[in-house]
C-alpha cells in the first residue's frame, strides 16, 4: 500500500509541477518585453508551490486532484512556451505584439486560478493557513488585469495612428523607430536599428508559414511605415525604390476620377466622410451644411443622421495615391525648365518646386532622388538675384533634419564655394546662405568643407559683429560650430573674431554675455590663441562672471577659465591676479551645483599644474598662501564626488612638485593625508585611486617613517599589491611601487609583502621587454626599491627567497642599463646582499686519506676564502656584480657613486681586507676611487677617504697608487671640513708626505 502511494500519478504530477514552477519563474527574468507582466505571473506561481509540497508530504491520492494538476501543468507548458517566445523572437515583433501577449498572461493566470478553485479542500487533511492563502490567491489570480506598459502602448497608438493615416513622413518614421528602440533596450544607431528592423522584416515569412494572412497584413503595414526611416533603408536603397516606382507610373499627370470630388465644394476631396445617405463629403463642407441648420442629404434631400459620419478611408487612400503619382510625375517633369534661359520660367518653377518642398518631407526626398542639387548649386551662382535667393531657400529646405541630403550638397561641385560667395552679397542673399551654411555646418563631415572655403571666415566675422539681426545671430552660431578644429581657431583669430567676443562679452547684454562665454569655454583653442586672449585682458570679463548671482552663468564662465587656464603661462597670471580666491570660494559655497563645483576644481588643478611650469620657477608662483587654505581644499576630498576628488588630487600632486613643495607637504603629512589616501587606494573608481596614489607616492618620498607606519597595515599592504597586479594603468603601477619602495625597511612589512606574496608580483616589473610605456623607467626604478625589502642584512630568509628568485642577476644587470636612480638603488640591494656573504660562504672541505688519491680541493672564492655562489652565499664575485660596480663608480651622479662604493667596500671589510684589496685592484677599482677625491659631495669624499686609509695600510697598494692620491688628498687638507682634513692628513702620513705631527692631525 505503501508503494502505491509513493509511486502514485499524483505525487508524480505535483513534483513535476514544482518543478515546471521553478522554470517558468526562473525563465522569467529573461523575457525582453511585458517584464511586469511575467514578474506578477511568477509571483501567482511561487505562491502554489507551498501547496504542491503539502500534497508530496502528505501523500494524498484524488482524482480530484489528479485533474487540478493536470490542468495546472498544461497551464504552465503553455506559460512556458510563451515566455521562450518572448525571449528569443524579434523585440519590434514582441513590442509590436505585447497587447496581446499581456493577454494570454492573463488568460493562463485565470485558468490555473480556476484550477485552484476546484480543489476539494473540505475533504483534504490541508492546514487552514495554506487553505486560506489558497483562497486569496485564487481571488487575486482570478480578478487580475495585465495590462501593457505606458510606454508601450503609446507606441502602439502611435503604429495605428501612422497606418491609418497614413503618415510618410520620414521625421514620423524616424521619431517612431527612436521610441521603439528605447522601449525594447536597444542602441539608436543606425546600424543598431537597421539590424533590429531586417530580423523584423521576417516575421512576415513566419506569419505567412503559420498561413495568418491577418498577421502577415499587418506587419506589412508596419513595415511600409518604419521603411519611411532613415536607418531602416540606405539613400541607395530608397533611390531604387523610387526610381523603380515613378517608372512604372509614365510621364502625364492623371485626370481626378469623378468620386473624389465633393458633391458640395466641386473640389478634390482630402477628407471624405460617408453620411447616413451612402454619399460622400468632404468633412469641412457637411459639417459646415449642418451647423447652418440643414439635416437633409444635399443630394437626395432624405433626413440625415446629423451626429454620424464615417471616414472614408478607402476613398482618402485612392485621393492620397492619385495625388502622389500625380506630384511625382510633376517633380519630375519640371526638372528641364530649370535650365530655361527665361528667368520667368526659371523662377516659376523655383516657385512651384518651393510650394511643394514645404508641404511634405516625401516630397523633398523625391526632389533629393531626382538629383535636383546640383541644379540648384548651379542656380546659386546665377546672375539673377532672385533665381539666386529661390535656390538657397529651396536648399535649405531640402538639407533640414537630413544628413544625407546635406552631404549630397557638400559634394557637387564648387557648391560651398557658391554659397559662401552669396554671403558678401545683399543683405537677403546673405541672410538666407548664412541660414544653409549654419545647417549644414551641423553636419560633422560637411563642417570642415564650409569651413575651408578661402574667405568663409572672415565673411562670417563680418556679418556676426554687425547687429543682433537673426543673420548675425546665425553667423555667429555658425562660428561656434567651426571653432571645434585648431585650423578654423586660428583663421577666427585672424579675422579678429577674438577682438570681438572680447568686446561683447564685456559690454554686451545678459544673453549675450552667456553666449559668447559658452564659445570660449567649448572652442578648442591653440595655445597662441589662449595668450593672446589673456593679454587682451579676457580675465577681468571673466572673473565678473564668476562673482554674479546666476549660476548658469557662473558655470559657463568657470568653464571658459578651464579651457583658457589649461596654458600654464595663463594659470600663473590667474594665480597673480587673485583668481585663486574666488575659485575657492565657489568650491567651497555652491555645494548645490556639482557641474559648476566640477568645472572649478578642474581649472584649480590646471592652476596647480602651472606652479610646476619650468618658467614658473623664474618668478615663484605660490598658489595656496596659508597653511588653512592647504588643509580645507584637501578636507574637500572626503566630503566630494569622484570628479572632484581627481581633480583636487592632481592638484595636490602638481604642488607637491612646485617650488611650495616642502611646505605643501609637511602641511598634508600634518592633516592626516597620508590616512586619507590610504583609503583611497582601497576605493573602486580607478580615477580617484590612481592620482590617490599618486599623490601618496609623493609624500612618502620624504615623509616620517612613523606617520606612514601609523597608517599602513597588512590590509594596505595587501591592497596596493592588488592594484599591482590588476591596474591597467601603468603610472598607477609605478606610483604604488614607488609607495612599496618608500616603506620603512621593517621586519614587519617585509614579512607583510611575503605573506602577500608581494615577491614574485613586484618581480614581474623588473627588465623583461614587455613594459615599454612611457612610464617604463619609474616603473622599473621603483620596482628595484621595492625589492630592497627583501635585500635587508638583518633578514637572511627574505635575502634567501629573493635570491632563489635570481634578483641578484637582474641588479647585475641593471648596473649597466639602468637610470641613474636604477643602478644606485640595485648597488644598495647588493651591498646588502654582500653584507650577508662572509656568513654563508661554505668552508673548503679539507682533504681525507692520501692527498695522491683525493680528488683536487674545490677552489674557494678569492675574497671569502669559501665556497660561494649566488643563490646560497649572494657573492658578488660569483654574481659577476664586480666590474659593473667598478664602472658605475664613473658615473656623473655623486649618490650613484656613492651606492656602488659601498657595495664594492663590503668586499674589503674586517678580515677580507687583504684578499678585497686584492680583486678591486685586479678590478682596476681603486685608481677610480681615488678619482672620488674630488667629487662634490662630502659624504663621499668621507668615504672614500675611510676605505683608502684602509687599503693603504697594504704595502703593495700604498706603494702601487700613493703617489696618484697625493694631490687630491693634500687639496682635502686646505678646502675640506675639520673631519676630512684629519683624514687627509692621517693618508698622508701613511703615505710618508706628512710626519705624523703635523698640524692637521
């Protein structure tokens, strides 16, 4: 018994009915349209399955139930269907079709509702509260309306409304397919669009397959009303299209037939209405006839219905279809009267192509496809001025809100050319060319033809400054518009257009004054440009702006002193001129306006930036005066979005480097910046933390070891490693390496960066060919600091790894390949290393038994007496480190120098004095030292002369390179400090020149 209820068809049923619950709920969240719709549905279904759950636990056996389950898994395989549907056919076809998707969501919902509804509770052991839920459920189930998206159904009013009346307009079809393209989540580019739109067009195959004629019939009205589109037919496809059409139609204009006339005007209808006599009016006409008191037919004289009247849409469609094969044709026929030599005959034409241009778009695309352009180019240059002012009015017509057809214009011959001259004509020749020029110019392709022209520019100049006609307001658009391209700037400013805006935007009205700040802060300008507008004293109009009350204005013209301040030799004169207070001011106070907040800190980091301009150092430019305004523009950081975070960041990095630099950052140190970029670094937006570290690369540069203690744990450790081996942006890179290498040498953080396995990521910045960025050098330079964390003597365990890791060969290496600050710091790893060597250097194993029989004695390293080699005893020797240090000693840089030495003296310490001396002079190293008498840097000369006094203690060495020492060292006791005259002296003595009573001792 049982068995049977285990294996019973209900249990069956009901686990496969949660089952098919749990994919149709989860399948959900991949349908592309009616989401609400699909969400509500899923929402019903999650709630039975606490039901369906009960009845597996219980085990329950009905026939009852057994029909409820099956209706409910039929039920849920069509919901299925359905929502598969939904998410892998065409969206302009589900868009186009979510009425009734909507309605078959409900449909489904409804009838599982009715399923549940026939549950026989009463006779079931079911707790009332899943009994109750149930009921609920059923009720809202039963009662619920899905119903589309607003959204949506405009789109599809907007459908119906094109279809039925008809509308082939192209700006209709365009606003259409945008709007579809946005309900459905798609780009509005056009090959976005197109792409959406081809996959549309073979829903009608499928529709004719399934034999639904209705479907097929309207998805081809559909389709003929967003063909009318710009991006669903390419020009060359609309051409044949047309071509292939006005063809077949013959060459006379067709007679109305004797039906589209109405009865009561005699005239060709455009409205037909049908009354309730059968005959039809125009609607204007019965309307007028019954609002004068009539109710008879004016035909039959029968009553009439005065409230109903039907469109006549078969009618309206015959009338539209005679009309436009008779436009067509007329389009077409008036072409070779534009070639007449009669001017009357010309301008007629003109005239009537006119008329017809501004009645529909239809109507000037055929004109487009007729190839009229060049015609009408060739009528701009005639003697005429009227045939001349027609034309350009005709082509500006034809070229508004059409990209094609201004390229088409663009490109015939001289016709740029043609229109510019109309602009140094009359008044009204000019007026109309500067109106075309303008919509043409917002064509980016064409935008360069006109600004080309010998002459556009200066024309254009001339007309913009010669009122506030709606002429000189275009030019002056226009301008804007060119002055996107350095070579259009630059003609502007010889035409003296600069002269001009300058003059405006000080006197000129409110309007104007936004105008003319909004030009400069959008205009890319040369940096000739950029001076010469300061020295014509742009500042002070500007600075005005800043301080008035409307922010719009304030933000153009903050705006404007970005794009002028981006010269370093205008951010100073800004600096010197006081414009750094205002600025300020606005950060601080218009908390309201993040654009306006965003444009000052962006033009005070180009203010910091100009600090750090070579010529800036001449006169010492300060841009933050006191210590208080140091510490609250940084405050801003934690209280400031990403963009302004960067941009006070840079600022700080750029100070960081001018000649304030010293104060600036003790400042920041004082501030607790140091805690605040560390937390930076940790942050996701890759901006904010990249000039974070930056800048915190710059204060630990020479910051207190225990204020950057304070602040830097394993975490940061572990979170500047990641940005290493995840940042794409290789300053950033070096910026963190540079923060590593700047890390106290602490037991602490080197056992931090192994735990981390900061080794190997930091060695994967060592000289390998594959970084070649401009950062390349910082890179590598910071990466051998970072490696000196592990080079410390104290630390033999971190030596060991690193050497295992052949650190030791790439330093080598890096002796001659290096920067400066490169071979310095891997000089100071491998003084480090040496340090280490005595210890670890094995002893020679002495020989057992007969010496005739023993195998010969492993040679021993010549300055450790032992068994050395790279990996276990870090010998330099053994490294092949001993005549790349020799030759870094005849480097220019004293701190180089210096780094090298002491790697190369490490081999002569204690003991090993006799045996170092040994291989420096076989090394020919100690006529180089020697030579480092004379550097410039003092602790250097120290010590040099410490490890001499050492050598020359050896006979051999102070016979074999006294007398070279002689001279620099007797210049040492008359120009040097107290301590190395006494060390010169004491050299000296050695070297039997001084007697050991000398004076100097």
């Amino acid at each position: 018994m049982a068995l049977d209820v285990v294996t019973s068809p209900l249990v069956d049923l009901a686990a496969d009915a949660v089952s098919q619950i749990v994919d149709v709920v989860l399948a959900t969240e991949n349908v592309l349209i009616e989401k609400g719709s699909f969400a509500q549905l899923a929402s019903y279904l999650g709630r039975i399955i606490p039901l369906l759950k009960e009845f597996n636990r219980q085990n329950i056996n009905s026939q009852g139930l057994n029909n409820v389950i099956d209706i409910l898994n039929r039920e849920l395989k069509v919901a299925k269907q359905l929502i598969m549907d939904c998410s892998k056919r065409n969206k302009v076809y589900l868009l186009v079709n979510c009425r009734s998707i909507a309605k078959r969501v409900e449909d489904t919902t409804r009838e599982i509702s009715r399923a549940l509804s026939l549950i026989p509770f009463a006779s079931l052991d079911i707790s009332s509260g899943i009994i109750e839920d149930i009921s609920q459920l059923c009720e809202s189930m039963r009662t619920a309306e899905f119903k589309t998206a607003i959204v949506e159904e405009e789109i599809l009013e907007k459908i119906e409304s094109g279809i039925q009346e008809r509308n082939v307009d192209r700006s209709y079809a365009n606003n259409l397919l945008i709007s579809i393209a946005e309900a459905i989540g798609i780009s509005t580019e056009p090959s976005a669009l197109k792409k959406e739109f081809q996959e549309f067009k073979t829903e009608i195959e499928n529709a004719q397959l399934r034999k639904d004629q209705a479907e097929a019939i309207q998805l081809d009205q559909i389709i003929a009303l967003l063909e009318r589109a710009d991006a669903t037919s390419s020009p060359k496809e609309k051409e044949l299209k047309y071509l292939s059409k006005r063809h077949s139609l013959g060459n006379q204009p067709l007679e109305p037939l004797q039906s589209f006339y109405c009865p009561i005007t005699r005239e060709v209808m455009v409205d037909p209405v049908e009354t309730s006599s059968g005959h039809t009016f125009e609607r204007s006409a019965i309307e007028k006839w019954f609002a004068e008191g009539n109710n008879l037919c004016p035909l039959t004289m029968i009553p009439l219905d005065t409230i109903m009247l039907r469109p006549n849409k078969t009618l309206r469609q015959s009338i539209e279809e005679w009309k436009d094969r008779n436009t067509m044709i007329t389009i077409a026929s008036m072409k070779p009267k534009l070639l007449s030599r009669e001017e009357v005959e010309v301008l007629h034409c003109l005239e009537q192509l006119q008329d017809l241009c501004e009645q529909r778009d239809l109507h000037r695309e055929w004109v487009v496809l007729e190839n009229y352009i060049p015609n009408l180019i060739e009528l701009v240059g005639a003697r005429n001025r009227d045939i001349r002012n027609r034309a350009l009015v005709i082509l500006y017509i034809l070229a508004k809100d059409s990209d094609n057809t201004k390229e088409k214009i663009s490109i015939v011959d001289n016709a740029i050319e043609s229109i510019v001259r109309s602009l140094g004509r009359r008044i009204e020749e000019g007026k109309l060319a500067v109106a075309l020029l303008l919509e043409l110019s917002k064509n980016e392709l064409v935008r360069d033809c006109v600004a080309n022209v010998q002459g556009c520019i200066f024309l254009l100049v001339t007309m913009s400054s010669s009122d506030d006609s709606q002429a000189a307001r275009d030019a002056r658009e226009l301008l804007e518009n060119l002055s996107f391209s350095d070579d259009n700037v630059i003609q502007m400013a010889k035409a003296n257009y600069f002269r001009y805006l300058l003059q405006r935007l000080s006197s000129g009205p409110e309007d104007v004054k936004m105008k003319m700040a909004t030009t400069l802060a959008e205009m890319e300008l040369t940096d000739h440009n950029k001076s010469s507008l300061f020295e014509n004293g742009i500042l002070g109009p500007l600075i005005e702006l800043v301080s008035c009350d409307d922010i719009e204005m304030k933000t153009v013209a903050v705006k404007a002193l970005q794009n002028l301040s981006s010269l370093p030799k205008n951010g100073q004169q800004m600096i010197r001129q006081g414009a750094v207070v205002p600025l300020l001011d606005l950060l601080y106070r218009h908390t309201s306006s993040p654009k306006l907040r965003e444009h000052v800190a962006a033009t005070i980091a180009h203010l910091a930036i100009s600090t750090v301009s070579p010529d800036s150092h001449e006169t010492r430019v300060s841009m933050l005066e006191t210590d208080e305004e140091i510490c609250r523009l940084f405050s801003l950081i934690n209280l400031t979005g990403p963009s302004i975070q960067e941009n006070i960041l840079c600022a700080f990095f750029a100070l960081c480097q001018s000649p304030s630099a010293t104060n600036v950052k003790a400042k920041l140190t004082q501030c607790s910046a140091v805690q605040v970029l560390v937390h930076l670094c940790e942050i996701d937006n890759l901006g904010v933390r990249a000039n974070a570290t930056k800048l915190l690369f710059c204060l630990t540069n020479d910051g207190d070891e225990t204020t950057v203690l304070e602040h830097v744990d394993q975490k940061s450790i572990e979170t500047l490693l990641r940005i290493i081996k995840t940042s794409n942006d290789e300053e950033e890179i070096a910026s963190v390496m540079g923060i590593i290498s700047n890390l106290p040498k602490s037991p602490q953080i080197t056992d931090w960066l192994l735990e981390a396995g900061g080794l190997p990521i930091i060695c994967r910045f060592l000289p390998d060919g594959k970084h070649n960025g401009p950062h390349k050098n910082q890179l590598i330079e910071n990466a051998v600091g970072a490696i000196s964390h592990f080079t410390v003597p104290t630390n033999q365990q971190s030596q060991k790894k690193a050497a295992e890791a052949r650190i030791i060969h790439v330093l080598v290496q890096l002796l001659d390949v290096g920067t400066s600050l490169t071979k310095r710091r891997a000089a100071i790893s491998l003084a480090q290393f040496s340090e280490s060597s005595l210890r670890l250097s094995r002893p020679i194993p002495k020989r057992q038994g007969l010496w005739c029989f023993s195998p010969p004695l492993e040679a021993g390293c010549p300055v450790h007496r032992g068994i050395c080699n790279v990996e276990s005893s870090f010998c330099l020797l053994e490294a092949g480190a001993l005549e790349p240090l020799v030759r870094v000693l005849g480097e220019p840089d004293p701190l180089v120098c210096e780094a090298s030495l002491d790697a190369l003296l490490t081999l002569i310490e204690g003991e090993r004095l006799q045996s170092g001396s040994k291989v420096l002079a076989e090394a020919n190293a100690i006529p180089l030292i020697i030579r480092l008498l004379s550097t410039p840097s003092p602790g250097l000369q120290e010590k040099v002369l410490n490890s001499l006094e050492r050598i020359f203690r050896l006979v051999e060495y102070k016979q074999r390179y006294g007398l070279s020492a002689q001279m620099p060292l007797v210049d040492l006791t008359q120009r040097g400090n107290g301590t190395m005259k006494s060390l010169a002296a004491r050299i000296l003595a050695q070297l039997n020149v001084l007697h050991e009573q000398s004076s100097y001792f």
